[in-house]
C-alpha cells in the first residue's frame, strides 16, 4: 500500500505544516509538494518530493502551486492521494482514490474575502477580485472531483457545508503529549503563530505594551509571497521593552518555551482549529483565547480564559491567570491527553482502511 500527500509548500513553520508530517510517518506516506524549505526544520527523515518552487510574489505563488498539483500525473505510482492546504486539490481529477483532509476552505476566497479586499489599495484591490473571482471557480471544480472530505474541526465543517455544499467527518489534529512537558511557570507569556494579519496580533502587542510588569514571547515567521510581510513587518516596528519577536524556531526550542512559559494567549480571527493551546496545555500551561471559532473546541474554563478580541479582556485574563498559573496544570495536561496522537492515529488508518476497500 503506497500513499502520498499532497501539500501546497513549506514555505513557514504552521499547524498545518506539522499535521502533513506527522500523517506521512503515521502512513509511511511520501509527502508531494512545491517549496521545501521548512520541512527540514521540522522533521528531516520525512520523504519530500518536490514539483518545483513556487513564484515569491502574491497571487504568482498561489497560482502557481495550484498549477503545479494540476498539471502533475502520479496516478500510476499510488494506491491513495490525501490532499491538504488550499491548492493542491488540484490534483484530483486524476488521481484517486483521495481524501481531502481540510484545514479550511480558502479563506480568502470566502468567508474573509471581504476582509481581504478592504486591506488593499485601489489597484491592487481590482487585480485581487480579478484573481479570486477565476481562481475560486477552479477551486470549486476541483473540489467536485475530491472523492472524500474529512475536516479538522467542527468549525471548519461548517465552512465546508456552507461554501462548497459537502459533509465532512471530523477528525481533529493531534499533539504527541509525550515530547510535552511541564518545568515551571515562568515569568513571560508565551504567543505562537505565522505572522499573518487573522492572528491579530495587534490585540496582543497592545494589551502587553499596557501591561510593562509581564512579558510576552512572540513565535513565529511567515513565507515569502505570502499575504504577510507589510504586516510582520508593522508589528515588529516599536515593541515596547517588555515584548520580544523571536522568529521561527526549532520544536525543541519551541518546547522549551512551552514548559517554561506562564502561559500561552492567542487571538486568531475565527480560528480553523488551533493546534498552539493544546500544544501549551501538554506543557500545562493555562490559555488565554477569543471566544472564536476553534478555541471553543479545545479551550475550557478548567484550562484557561475564552475572551472577546479586546484588549481590555484580554489584560483582565492574563491578569486573572497570573494570580496563580500552576492551578491549571493538571487540567491542561488532562485535556491534552484527550486530543493525543493515538486517538488521531487511529482514526487516520482507520479512514484510509476504508477509502482502499471502497
């Protein structure tokens, strides 16, 4: 049995990212995708094709992926395609049996594409409408020839219901808790995302620059030709002193910081899922979330804060926690037990059992 996922590119350290690689060693799957950059950052003993690199400039990179999976042919080579992220469904009209595991409908394309518009000038704005406009209709099309739909949350279920008219089983990603672990609660907060205009991170540099006796540990980058560099780059102009911007860094590190943070705060515009709070509650540490979208899903009143995306809410339940951190410990580390990598690795071969008998 041979399997291959197809995914958009690595171009950055995400969520998403993470799941591709760990599904490929839970499937001993080949991954198939276009940039390659971050893999090696993750996990090097994965097996990577690339179809070649994609064009570093928004729409060019999107576009270019998209065609890339289309025009590529490994039908003859596999038993079952599983395709992830938002291009590389462009594949499936000639390669089945598949399984379209979805981290999101294109957000741009629909529930944000409002959002997206207002973000850009005149120029730029009609060229973006010229672009979703045909691209969301050959993104529908090659949704029709995607065989099975499994969704990483039941929000994004919802969203697949409503844009594309199809079912979904859910299946929520997983976080390895072993490789987690608990030091202590530290002195500085602790925020991990792609540096993307939906994290909002602008709520959380605010609300810290209003709080200068705690600290706050930003992680994480973004991909050239990416939606996201004006935006990395607004954010990491004037931090006050108690915030500092790290980058991307290793899965070691990152677990470092996990075990050694306060706690962890996120603030996505209505989250797909949220792989960061359950990572955070593996190290038993305590979230503060918006009351959004995927947080809801995974975030409890025993483990943390849902909060509206203000900023004053956000400083009263980092506040709140801050009076004692250490009392959420053992609820985080329960909760992550629930969303283990031995609940997710079983209910993936279990899927792909099924999708080979049929």
């Amino acid at each position: 049995m041979k399997i291959a996922i197809f995914h958009d590119y690595f171009g950055a350290i995400g969520g998403g990212e993470k799941v591709v690689i760990e599904m490929a060693k839970i499937l001993d799957a080949d991954i198939i995708t276009t940039d390659t950059d971050a893999v090696k950052k993750i996990d090097p003993t994965v097996r990577v094709i690339s179809l070649g690199k994609t064009i570093k400039f928004p729409p060019f990179k999107q576009i270019s992926a998209t065609f890339r999976f289309f025009f590529c042919d490994f039908s003859k080579k596999y038993d079952l395609f599983i395709f992830t992220g938002n291009w590389s469904h462009a594949a499936a009209h000639r390669h089945h049996p598949n399984i379209w595991y979805c981290f999101t409908p294109v957000r741009a394309f629909y529930d944000l594409y409002p959002t997206f518009l207002c973000r850009q000038d005149f120029i730029t704005r009609q060229l973006f409408r010229g672009w979703v406009y045909f691209h969301r209709f050959f993104d529908q099309r090659s949704i029709e020839q995607v065989d099975q739909i499994i969704a990483i949350s039941l929000n994004v279920k919802k969203r697949i219901l409503k844009f594309h008219h199809r079912d979904a089983e859910v299946i929520y990603p997983s976080v390895d808790t072993s490789l987690y672990r608990y030091t202590k609660n530290g002195d500085f907060w602790l925020s991990v995302n792609r540096l993307y205009p939906e994290k909002r991170l602008e709520l959380q540099v605010e609300a810290f620059r209003r709080m200068p006796e705690e600290q706050l540990v930003i992680v994480g980058g973004y991909a050239k030709g990416d939606h996201a560099s004006r935006y990395a780059e607004m954010i990491s102009l004037d931090l006050s002193h108690n915030i500092r911007l790290c980058g991307e860094v290793g899965e070691d590190e990152l677990r470092r910081l996990y075990s050694r943070c306060k706690g962890h705060i996120c603030t996505a515009l209505d989250e797909d899922y949220g792989l960061t709070p359950l990572e955070a509650m593996a190290s038993g540490k305590p979230v503060v979330a918006v009351n959004e979208g995927g947080y809801r899903e995974t975030v409890t009143e025993r483990t943390g804060l849902l909060v509206e995306p203000n900023v004053d809410q956000i400083i009263d339940a980092v506040r709140m926690i801050t009076k004692d951190p250490a009392r959420y410990k053992e609820p985080c580390l329960s909760r992550a037990l629930e969303f283990d990598i031995t609940k997710f690795r079983d209910q993936i071969e279990n899927v792909v059992m099924i999708a080979l008998k049929s």
